[in-house]
C-alpha cells in the first residue's frame, strides 16, 4: 500500500507516493530524482547519504520517508546558491578533499551540520565528528584541512575561498 | 613552467559535479523502460543443486522473469574468462575451471550466483527473491589455505587435486640454495597476508541495454577498464561483436582494483536485456559486495634469508601459498606470481633469489589484485624479514637496508627474479624520511609516551614496487592474454579547443586534470579549453583502462606521444601560413613563430586552418588536426620509497594508534602535486587499514564472518594520522615524461612499516612477532602471554 509523503526538498514543496518501507534515501533519489545523495551501505555505517532533515544532519538510509512527512529536507543539490558554491563545497575543491567523489556530498552535509554547532572545530574535534562517513579514496587528512578551510571561511561570511 | 601545466597543483576540473552532487554514478543512471535485477545467490559454501523452483517467484506481481543458470546454457552463454594463464613447474599450463554466470548444478562460495529475478521495482525484486526455493546437496568445504592443503582435503575442484591451480617457481634454484651453504647467518619469518575486500565507496553496479532495432547493446557498470569488459563479456561470454556492444564506465566511485574485473552481473544483465527487450539494472547492496567482489591479498609465506658475518644478504628463499578463492577471477593468477614473486628482490642487491608460488582453490569468494595487487605482499614479507635479519646480524635495521641497497651507479639492475630496474636512489629517499620523520629524536617522544603509560615504537620499510606492466610481447610471453598498451587521441576543434579521448579510466585520479594539464603543456591552449573524454567504448578508440598505477606512465605517455604529432602537424600548417620551413617553426606557449622573425601564427587560427582549408598545403597534408597514440612500455617503472612509522600502544587495551607517518617517495616527476600526494595519503590509509584495522574471515563452513561494514573494519578519519609527505624524483629512463605512478605506493609500503613499529615497540617484551592485522585483541594478548 502506498501512502503520499508531503515535505520540502531543498525548500520546494514536494510530494510522492510510498511503501510504508521506503527508506528515505530512496525517495530522494528514486521518486525525486535527486542523485547527488549516494548509499554506500546497507548497515547505516558509510554516511554517503547524509542529507539534512529540519536543520540536522541524518543518514537518509535510516530514516523512513514516512518519517519524512511534513520536513525540511536539504540535500547537497540544495547546498549552493544560485549556483554560487557555498564556501564548505569550495574548500573541498580548494583542499582536495575529494577523490572519486562518492562519500563527498555526505561528508559536506555532515560538516555542515558540525560548524552549525561548533564553528570553530580543530582537527581532532573534526576527526571524530566525521567518524561516521567513511571514505576510501583521501584517507581523511584534506578532508580535514577543508572543513576547517569551509569552518573558516563560513566565520567570514563565506568571503575566503580557502 | 607553464601555468597549469606540469608540475603544477591545479585544481580538479572534476570537482564541481562532485560537489555539487551532479555526479553521473551508474546508479544514478535510469533508463526508459527500465526494470530491476535481483541477485539469487547461494548461502552455502560448497553445494549440488538438486532443485531449484521458481514458480512461486515468478508468479509474483511485479515480477518479469526470473532467469537460471540452465537458460543462459540453454543461450550458450560462456563462461567468464581468466585473462592471464600461469604454467607449472613442469612446464604444464594450470587448472583453469569453468565460471558460469549463472552457476549450472553446482555452488562453489557463498554468494555463489544462482539465479536472477527481475521486477518492476527493486523492492518487487528482491521479495520476489526470497520465494526462490533452492534445494541443495550439500559438499564438503574447504574455507581457508590451510584446509585447503591439509591430507585429504575435500576438493574444490575434482579435476583439481590437493586444489592445487598452479605450483609455479621463479628464480635459480641451485644458486640459492648454495648461497644459503655459504651463509654464517640465516633469518627466517613466517608470515600470513591477511584478506582484504576494497571496499570502493561506490558498491558495483550494472545496467544492460538492447536497441532491438538496430541489434545492438549498451552496458553502462562501473568499471576500471570499460574496453577490457567489452572484449571479455563479448569475445568469451556472449558472443557480441565489438561494433554492437558498447561500454560505458561513467562516473566511477573508486575502484582499487576491484572494478577492474569482468563480474558475473555484466554479462547477466546485458543477456537479460536482450531476453527482455528492456533495460535491466542491478545494484549490489553492501553486504551482497563483501560476497561477490573479488577480495584481495591471502597469503601464507615462509622466507629464509642468508647473510654473511657483515649482514651481507647472500640468498633468498621463499615458499607461498596464495588463495585463488573457487573460481579464476580475470587477473587472479598473476597476483601472486608475476606480481609478487618478481618484487622478492626489493631495492636490495641480493644475489641468489628463489619462490615457489602454489596457487590453490578454496570455497571462497575468487581472489585478484586490490590496490598493490601481490607487491604488498611481497614487500610486506621482505620488509619485515628485513627487520628480523637486522636484529639476527645485530645490525640496526637501518644500517642492514643501507649495506644491501641497490646502489645508484648500479642502475639499470637486472634482478635475479626477471626484473630489471631503470632508475631510483633508496639511500637519497631514506635520508629524507629520517630527517622528514625527526627520527633522531625518536627516544624522547617514546619517554614522552613512557610518561603517560603508553609504549612507543617506530617501524621503517624501503620498499620497491613495480607499475605501468609493460611491455605486451613480454607480458604474453608469461601469460598475460591481453595487451598492455594505451591508446590516447587528440582532437583539436576548428576552434582550437581540444578534446581529449583516453583509453585510461579516472574512478578517482583525476584524469581530467593532470592529462588537461599535459594538454596545455604541449599546445599551450587554454586549461579550461581542454576536455578529456574517458570511460566509453562508444567515444574513445581503444583502451586497456586504469590499474596497477598504469595511467601517467602508460595512458599520459600515449596521450603525450599523440600531443608530438599533433605538434609536428601544426608546425607544417604553421610553415605553409607564414612561407617558412617547418623546421624554422618553433611552437611555445601556443605560438608558432618563424625562429628569429616575429612572423608568427596562433595554434588557434592553425586549427582553423586545418578544417577550413582555403590556404593550406593540401598536397601535402590531410585537412583535420586529430592524432592518435598507442603506447607500448618498454618496460615497467619502479616508483619505491622509504615509510617510517611512529605507533603508540596502550599495554591496558592493546589498541595501536599510528601517531606519525612520513613517507618519501620517488614517483619519477609529478605531473600536479596537489593530487599526487592525495594518492599517497589515500594509499597510506589503506595500508593502515591493512596493518591494524582490515580482515576478512570465514568460518570453516565457507560463511564469510567479515560480511558488513558493522564487522569488516575500514580505517575512520580518526584511525589515521596526518602523514608527512615528500618526494624524492630520479626521472623514469624509458618514457618521455619520466614518470613512474603513485596509486598503489601507499598500500605497498605502509603495512610492513606499521608492524615493524608494532613489533619495535613491543621488543621490551620480547615480542618479534605480531599476525597482521594488530588488533587490540591481538597486541593485547601477545603482551600477556609475554608477561
Ligand atoms: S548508505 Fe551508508 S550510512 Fe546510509
Ligand atoms: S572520495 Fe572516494 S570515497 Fe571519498
């Protein structure tokens, strides 16, 4: 049986018919075909599907999109503005903080969420916030470097690229 | 240096659909009319199947067909190949099994294919999957080395006794075993290479396609090598001609060697496809990776090294048993012969070198080359054998590498297992590593932790590897069944932009950058005017793909050898514009200007020239301004480098910390910095990984124990350190840009530095041994034992 989730997605108002078991990742990426948000695991251990859900980073594979009704969700399609990259994406980019790409859209919604709660996080403080986003290809140092960079720059209004 | 040019760290074009989240996975990717695979695979470990009954899952709503193992017999669907044969000691070629995609009557692993489900949605599928009802006669198992070679052992194969796929031998046996009469000093180890799965981020995917219309197929998968798979699925599996089957590997979310392999679900879904005239698409979930990715690694090695009084190495010798898994995965075999055994050597000037490699099949998931693929096994057992002669020849294990390096007057060096190195300097990349890594003061950090109750410990491993294999009549000659070229081709557009097609294949490297880079470089046209088109048999003429730290020193090669003729052609459409001679033309910086005058001509208006030729030498030329590259190595490079770790354990708990890591590495010259040394932390990370954190297990039944990401341990970003990082170049001699590769470097030195400071700090219990991986659980009870 399917049941309609309302919610807004990177602030439009979107709907779509689901299985009471539709994990909310699947939503995104099947119903609204939004693919910048990956599954990296089936075990909630990767955080490649790390979007924001009400100002909060989740891991969109262990939520229901039923769970979903009624919330703001953001995802790093809605990161930017205007196509103006938000300054945590330019320190990625600026740091290298990514390689193939795949753990990178989860990895910036998670240091979002961190500097929203800790703007000025050291290296051991980002270290352990990003436990649960594994990645495989950078081994972590320049993703480091740039959530710091992004930590920085976010301070300064988003003025500093780097 | 020119601006983005070589040399220099630009930053990646790639980045901005990364981040942006506009990346093109192949999951991603959907496609009209596009159902869904679900894969039925086997729970046991060793099995007949005595029946299997669909009914009930094709009866389901939803459900398309279900497929077995006896329709694609009925399809005479081949079987997946192995593309590289390795002959016995006796000179008679191994034991090569049959690998259907779909098994036939008999399960070989868990996760073993059996059939496949296919629905209108993923979830249909995959419930739909669970009503296939499989009857099985279950078979003795034999899950690890050591069952596999016991007296008696159950068969994987019955054709293949003992299990034994190949018992192969490299090196001159008599010298050795002389050199090893004339020793006064012998050291011996023991060693277990633990199984590793790579674990790319992205899980493997795959959606086959068929345009009935015009007979012909697409298949979009997340592969290292895209032409590879079209010549391996559509030679040997399905028999579809390469002009009807195209491949395409688009966005890829690394790879590490296991997305090099030609995998059961390509060719399952491209068959489907054509049986249902839809597209088809397959995703692995996690759990289903760990059970049908190749795994990588699973040595079991014995090695004896002879000195004489001045720790001098006279003679090697070692025997290894190495885990193929149940079937030939398409590369398995040369792992731990052509890839391993050759690299016994090491940047060490021993004379007299002898392995023996057994091949052997067990119930388990096939085995082939993971990032370093045979060299870090090599140089894991070396190093560490290394470190224990130092101590048997009271010699600082610094001070033992020193003596019996390869010296620098002593290039090019034939070794006694094949190889024969170009080009390096350990001693130069040593002196930097123990400067870089502070290493004299090494005492008053290890009191330091003393202080706070922890023991320090610090490892090093000069380790050698050998990338770019090459070249092809030589490969062929030990049974490699492809080539080992690459073909690159330079499009310059009437404009004067430049697109780029390569047979390399970037699930992470950064191709789009570093070959732009090379780009600008020779033509001097602008970095943003530059594309590089990569991962589709559709666009790009030919190509081996991207493995074995292959792309700059084979695949840039091709592309720089394709970049020379296009400079060479300018240059006579420059000498006919401005009435010179071709060789009075100099081009620089995007200018082609007659030497001593200021008669000159922009490489832009040349390539109009060259499509719009009204005033151009067309007796002489072609119109156009598009060259093309294959290139063959003459040899592999040798990237090698000096690790040096710094660990801290807790006595209490047994956990290893790597506090500090330095590595100086000689990758030949760098193209761009900036990604060189993310190659080298992500390798690093890996070979950490490896050393502390990573194990892949089975129990005896052949269930994999390691099945998840909850029990099979990657490193987090707290488990590692930041690595001090630094390059020490000695150009490569034999191709033009002088570069060796980087990919794999990390992974090969970093686990034999690891233990080797495990085991260092450890020696005030007389611990000189120490399984990898150290885990806590481990190092923990090593100490009590020693208590
Ligand atoms: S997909 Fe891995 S944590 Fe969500
Ligand atoms: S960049 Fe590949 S997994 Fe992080």
């Amino acid at each position: 049986m399917q049941t309609k989730v309302s919610c807004t997605l990177n602030g439009e108002d979107v709907s779509a018919d689901v299985d009471s078991r539709t994990l909310l990742v699947d939503m995104i990426r099947e119903q609204l075909s939004l693919t910048g948000t990956h599954v990296g695991c089936d075990t909630s251990q990767c955080g490649a599907c790390v979007v924001h859900v009400n100002g909060r980073s989740v891991k969109s594979c262990s939520m229901l999109a039923l769970q979903a009704e009624g919330a703001e969700i953001i995802t790093i399609e809605g990161v930017d503005s205007n196509g103006d990259l938000h300054p945590m994406q330019a320190a990625f980019r600026e740091h290298h903080g990514l390689q193939c790409g795949f753990c990178t859209p989860g990895m910036i919604m998670s240091a979002l969420d961190l500097v929203q709660q800790n703007p000025d996080p050291d290296d051991k403080e980002i270290r352990e916030w990003l436990e649960g986003n594994l990645c495989r290809c950078t081994g972590y140092q320049n993703i480091v470097q740039a959530v710091k960079a992004g930590a920085k720059s976010m301070r300064a209004g988003g003025k500093e690229a780097e | 240096m020119t601006k983005n040019g070589m040399g220099a760290s630009v930053r990646r074009k790639e980045d901005y659909r990364f981040i942006t989240g506009s990346g093109q996975y192949t999951d991603d990717i959907n496609r009209p009319n596009q159902v869904y695979a679900y894969i039925v695979r086997s729970p046991v470990a060793h099995a007949h199947i005595r029946d299997l009954d669909i009914s009930a899952a094709v009866a389901t709503p939803g459900v398309v067909a279900v497929l077995t193992g006896a329709d694609m017999a009925a399809d005479e669907v081949g079987s997946l190949p192995c593309g590289w044969g390795i002959n016995n000691k006796d000179g008679s070629p191994m034991f090569e099994p049959g690998h259907p995609p779909l098994a036939a009557d008999t399960v070989h692993h868990v996760g073993d294919q059996i059939a496949v489900v296919i629905a209108t949605s993923r979830a249909i599928a995959k419930d739909a999957a669970e009503l296939v009802e499989v009857d099985y006669d279950e078979l003795p198992v034999v899950a690890g080395l050591e069952a596999a070679s016991a007296d008696g052992a159950a068969l994987v194969w019955p054709d293949a006794p003992g299990n034994v796929c190949f018992d192969w031998e490299i090196g001159d046996k008599a010298a050795t075993d002389a050199a090893f009469e004339q020793a006064t000093r012998v050291a011996s180890i023991d060693v277990v290479n633990n199984r590793l799965i790579a674990n790319a981020m992205e899980p493997r995917s795959a959606i086959g396609e068929y345009d009935s219309g015009k007979d012909e197929y697409t298949l979009y998968t997340t592969s290292q090598n895209p032409h590879v798979i079209r010549l391996l699925m559509g030679a040997f599996v399905l028999g579809i001609p390469e002009h009807k089957l195209r491949v395409i590997a688009p966005d890829v979310g690394g790879g590490f060697g296991s997305k090099i392999f030609h995998y059961a679900e390509e060719a399952i879904m491209t068959w489907a496809s054509r049986k249902l005239k839809r597209p088809v698409k397959w995703t692995a979930e996690r759990s289903e990776s760990f059970i049908s990715d190749a795994h990588g690694r699973d040595h079991i090695s014995h090695a004896e090294l002879a000195m004489d009084d001045d720790g001098m190495f006279l003679g090697l010798r070692v025997s290894t048993r190495a885990n193929l898994g149940a079937y030939l995965s398409t590369f398995g075999p040369s792992v731990p012969t052509y890839l391993h055994a050759t690299l016994l050597a090491g940047t060490y000037k021993t004379p007299a070198i002898y392995a023996e490699v057994k091949g052997m099949f067990t119930n388990t998931v096939p085995v082939d080359a993971y990032r370093g693929a045979g060299r870090p096994e090599a140089s894991y057992l070396l190093e560490r054998l290394v470190d224990r002669a130092a101590k048997v020849a009271g010699l600082d294990p610094i001070e033992i590498r020193r003596r019996n390096f390869i010296k620098p007057e002593d290039f090019p060096y034939q070794t006694p297992v094949a190889l024969e190195y170009d080009t390096g300097d350990y001693e130069a990349a040593v002196e930097k590593a123990l400067e870089l890594s502070d290493y004299d003061n090494f005492e008053s950090r290890k009191n330091a932790s003393a202080e706070r109750g922890k023991l320090r410990g610090i490892g090093i491993s000069t380790y050698i590897e050998a990338c770019g294999i090459a070249p092809s009549n030589v490969a062929g000659a030990l049974g490699a069944r492809a080539g080992l070229y690459e073909a690159g081709t330079v499009r310059v557009n009437p404009t004067g932009s430049v697109t780029v097609l390569t047979g390399s294949h970037s699930h992470g490297q950064g191709h789009e950058t570093t070959f732009a880079q090379l780009v600008t470089e020779a033509l001097g046209v602008d970095f943003d005017a530059v594309e590089i088109v990569h991962g589709d048999t559709g666009k790009v003429p030919f190509g081996m793909g991207t493995y074995g730290s292959r792309s700059a020193a084979v695949g840039g090669v091709a592309l720089v050898n394709a970049l020379e003729k296009i400079r060479t052609k300018a240059k006579k459409i420059a000498a006919h514009l401005l009435e010179a001679s071709a060789d009075d033309v100099e081009f620089k910086d995007g200018q082609l200007t007659v030497v001593g005058t200021d008669r000159s001509v922009g490489f832009g208006d040349v390539a109009m020239s060259a499509y719009v030729p009204h005033n151009y030498p067309l007796d002489e030329l072609e119109p156009g301004l598009e060259e093309t590259a294959f290139y063959d190595p003459k040899n592999f490079t040798f990237p090698a480098g000096c690790h040096i770790c710094e660990v801290e354990i807790d006595p209490d708990t047994g956990v290893v910390q790597v506090v500090r890591f330095t590595a100086a590495d000689d990758f030949g010259r760098v193209i761009n910095p900036m990604i060189v040394e993310g190659q080298v932390h992500g390798g690093l990370t890996q070979g950490i990984g490896q050393a502390l954190y990573e194990n892949c297990v089975y129990d005896e039944s052949g269930q994999l124990l390691s099945g998840s990401l909850m029990d099979y341990c990657l490193p987090k970003a707290d488990n590692v350190p930041d690595f001090a990082v630094t390059t020490n170049v000695t150009p490569c001699t034999h191709n033009v840009l002088g570069v060796k590769g980087c990919g794999e470097a990390g992974a090969i030195g970093a686990p034999p530095a690891v233990i080797n400071a495990v085991v260092n700090a450890l020696a005030e219990f007389g611990i000189d041994d120490m399984p990898i991986p150290a885990t806590p659980e481990r190092v923990w009870q090593a100490i009590q034992a020693a208590k």
